[in-house]
C-alpha cells in the first residue's frame, strides 16, 4: 500500500452500524434542531437588508455552534468567524484519528495518538485534509403554500420534514458531525476534517472570498470537498452531482415618465416602458423557443456529461420532466415542457443558459389598478449559466447587451446583484474522479441505499465550489444532498426527505473512511 491507497473496504456489519447510528441520530437529534431551526426566518442577506440588527443569521448560527460543540466530538475546535460588515462564518477542526482499521503506508511512520485515538497533528500542515461545506441562510417566503404549512411553520408529515431551508441545506453542518460521530465511535480511522458553514450562500456568497483568504492557512491541504448542498435524482440511489451552472442575476429597469399619466391621455403617444423592456430582452432570449441568442453564454458540452446525462436519462426516464408541477391547459391537460426527450431536457437544465423573470416592480396591485400609463417597468432577471461561462464576464456583457441603444430613447438600466468584484457566480465542472472515490461512492451507495451510483448535473449554483476548485485545483469533489424529486427548494412546500438523508450521512461517513 502506498501513501495515496483507499483504506480497506468497510465490512457490512461497519456500514450497518453507520447507518444504524446515523438513523438513530437523525431520529433523536437532528431532526429536533432543524425543526427549531426551520422556524427561525433567517433570510439571506439580499432579502433581508437588515439581517444584522434582526439578529436571526446570528441566532441559527449560535443553535447550530452549540449542537455542535454539545456532540464532544474528540478534538473539535469550533469557532464562530465574523468579519466587519459581513455574514458570520463557522469554522471547526478536528485531527486525524487512527483506529483500528488504520492501514498505514510502510513508507510512513505511524502517528502518535491519545487514548482516544486522536493524531497529535491538529493544526493545518501537509496532511491530507477533508473540507465540508454547508450553509445557514434561507431564502424568501415565496407563495402557494398549501394552507396547513408555511415557510416558517416546521411539520413533520410522514417522511417529509417540510419547511424553508432544512434541505437547503440547514441540515448539513448536523449531518457533516453526524458522520464523524459515527465513525469515531466505532474506532474507523479517518482524516483530518474542517468544516465550513456559511451564511451568505443564497446571496450569491459575496462575503466568502474574504472567508477562504482568512482561512487558507487553517484550511491545510484540502484532498477532498464533500459539499451537501446539493440535490438527487431520486430517493433510491446515492447521487454525486458532476455540475452546477453558474448565474448572473440583477434588475433591469426601463423608465420613459417621471410620473404616471392618465392611459387615455398618454397612451398612442408614450410608449409603454413594458413594450420597451420587451425590445430589450428580445436581444438577449428568443422568446418562442426560449434560447438566449448571444453566443457567448453557451459553451461546448464535454463529451463525458453528455454520456452521463444519456445514463442518467435511461435511470429516470420521463420522471426528469414529469416531476415538475405543472398547470392544466385551457383543454384539461397538462402543460407542457420544452422538451420531453429525457437526455436534452437534463442538459437544457444543466449546460444551457436560461433566462427567467422572478420578480417585477412598477405594476400597482390588481385590485388598484386604474387606467394609467406607469412611468417605469423593472424585471428582477436571474440568467443561469452553463458551467463553464465566466459570470464575472457574462455580467458586464449583459449589462451592455441590455442597456447600449435604447428604444425611444428610454433610461434603460441594468443593476447586478452582490458587491463589487463579485457580479455573477461561475458555475462549475467536476474534476475527473480518482479511482479510489469512484469505488467508494459506489460501494457507499450499494451499501446504504442497495443500488448504484447515479450522476447528475444540477442546474443551480454553488459559488463554492468554483472558488475550492481554483485554490485546490488537485482536490476531488463529493457533491451531493437531499434535494431530490418535489422537494422544491426555494419554493412553496419545501420539505427534507428524511430517509434519504439519513442514508445520505452515513454514505458520506463511509466515503471519508475510504479517504487514503
């Protein structure tokens, strides 16, 4: 065995006893602290402005902090980051531990460890390090709630554990310890592990970068990210995510009034700011088919996805469209996708970019709605990225496509979201799997859920990633989570699908203790 060999397979009564744990920990003590924790609305920071002075990121980052300390994990250091201005950060160590499993290189001198088989090295050095990644921060409200639920009203209804943010993804710093409990009470010997836990994700995680700078030096030598703040393609198999788009996101504003005019007066002669901002986004999307016309914003797509999405297409079938929640037409049937071929409805949501509207600005309600032409109309866009994209690049790109030449002479304006410096998010590609991952993932997914491995792209972002990518680039990526079929993050009725999640944390344990 050499210094970069997995550890020896975990035995089936191992496994057992992982699952075992996780289910019994799930059951007595995570889903208690996500149900208090679903009801806090901790907003991200670009949907509640005033996050510091409400004071709820800070409260679910103590709840979260305290469980964790509460755990005793052997040689956990724990420590609440908070920089000035910015959303807090938790950062945790523990060392290395060499159990009884332990199958040291013969060119490597064994460690020394305490009574509880705790390595001496503790700090950040050269020793292989795993990083796991999760966040805190909540997106908005949204609508359509059915009438017994809520955003902020957690409900435990069979295997669903609905609310805003327990699978995306509060549930990930309690997993992420579970895990680690539930190797080192069986002795499994496993790396060094750190732990990030932040609060700004769904804001497009702005206050990151200065994170990482601050840490790199804590991080040590990151061999391996196991990210779960990501989504299945069922609830049957262990499934690691290959991609995530990235996104540029902002308002875009159209003003022709300073004020709003009777319609009977003005309209023939003003032109409508909607009917102008129609113009403008008819250069960026074809609005029939809904392809995003600038050449730019796509990217080739790498044979190897393409084979995976046909693999992956032939485990899901039609349930890759059917899965959506779609409205009847005007005849009774239901409505109907872009495409119902399996293969390209995965790549349309995971290599194409896309445009949709999520918010809108200058309409009146529709009960207050008089005959007035409106001095202005204003989109909130979100435009998702292909991974391979530059957001950063897109975003200024955008920004001129929308606003250079416009229509009557209008003031069009396009305002991205987040700081200076971090317009957009760029999106993500897997890098290659080494061999002793592969076999880990797999085995872990036979064990735990009794088939195979499924791979996915996802459609959503996790800046992240890009950022542990270009600071790590030898690193490998478990990226993985429990956002599997309905659960509906970011929408109404989101719920956590607790079984999976309890078979997700000890899969996740059993691929730590595989780690060379």
């Amino acid at each position: 065995m050499n210094a970069r060999d997995p550890n020896p397979p975990l035995q089936a009564d191992e496994a057992e006893s992982l699952a075992a744990f996780a289910a019994r920990t799930w059951d007595e003590e995570i889903v208690p602290a996500l149900t208090d924790y679903i009801a806090v609305p901790a907003k991200s920071p670009m949907f509640d402005a005033e996050w510091q002075q409400h004071g709820l990121i800070d409260r679910v980052v103590r709840d979260a902090a305290a469980w964790v300390e509460s755990k005793k994990v052997a040689g956990l250091k724990l420590e609440v980051i908070r920089l000035e201005g910015r959303t807090p950060v938790i950062f945790f160590e523990v060392p290395a531990t060499s159990g009884r499993r332990a199958a040291p290189s013969p060119d490597t001198p064994p460690r020394g460890g305490d009574a509880e088989g705790v390595s001496g090295a503790s700090s950040a050095d050269s020793t292989d390090t795993v990083c796991m990644y999760g966040h805190l921060d909540k997106q908005p409200e949204f609508n359509g709630w059915r009438s017994d639920l809520g955003p902020w009203m957690p409900k435990l209804e069979g295997d669903k554990l609905y609310g805003r943010g327990g699978a995306d993804d509060g549930y990930a710093v309690y997993a992420a310890i579970t895990a680690i409990l539930a190797l080192d009470r069986q002795g499994i010997a496993r790396p060094r592990i750190v732990g990030l836990i932040e609060t700004c994700e769904e804001s497009g995680s702005y206050d990151l970068p200065a994170y990482i700078d601050l840490l790199r030096p804590r991080l040590g030598n990151v061999s391996l990210v196991v990210c779960l703040d990501s989504g299945a393609g069922n609830y049957d198999q262990l499934w690691l995510t290959t991609s995530l788009r990235g996104m540029v996101s902002g308002v875009l504003k159209v003003e022709i009034l300073t004020e709003g005019i009777h319609s009977g007066d003005a309209s023939g002669l003003v032109p409508s700011s909607f009917r102008i901002l129609r113009q403008v986004l008819d250069r960026l999307e074809d609005s029939k088919t809904g392809r995003l016309l600038p050449e730019s914003f796509h990217c080739s797509i790498p044979a190897g996805r393409v084979e995976q999405a046909q693999a992956t297409a032939q485990i899901l079938g039609n349930e890759v469209w059917k899965r959506m929640p779609w409205a009847c037409g005007a005849d009774g049937t239901a409505s109907l996708p872009t495409t119902t071929e399996p293969v390209e409805a995965l790549l349309n949501r995971t290599w194409r970019p896309t445009l949709s509207v999520t918010g809108a600005d200058g309409f009146p309600e529709l009960g207050s709605a008089g005959n007035v032409l409106r001095p202005y109309t204003a989109f909130k866009l979100s435009l998702r990225l292909p991974p391979l994209v530059d957001a950063h690049l897109a975003a200024e790109r955008l920004k001129a496509l929308l606003e250079d030449n416009a229509p009557y002479n209008a003031k069009v304006t396009f305002a991205a979201d987040g700081r200076a410096g971090a317009l957009g998010a760029t999106g993500w590609n897997a890098p290659e799997l080494s061999p002793w991952l592969e076999t880990a993932l797999n085995q872990a997914s036979q064990a735990h859920y009794g088939a195979p491995l499924g791979y996915i792209g996802q459609g959503g972002t996790i800046p992240l990633m890009s950022m542990l990518q270009q600071g790590f680039p030898a690193a490998q990526m478990m990226v993985c989570g429990v956002l599997g079929p309905k659960s509906n993050a970011h929408g109404p009725n989101e719920f956590l699908h607790v079984p999976y999640g309890k078979k997700l944390t000890a899969a996740v344990a059993q691929v730590i203790a595989a780690h060379p």
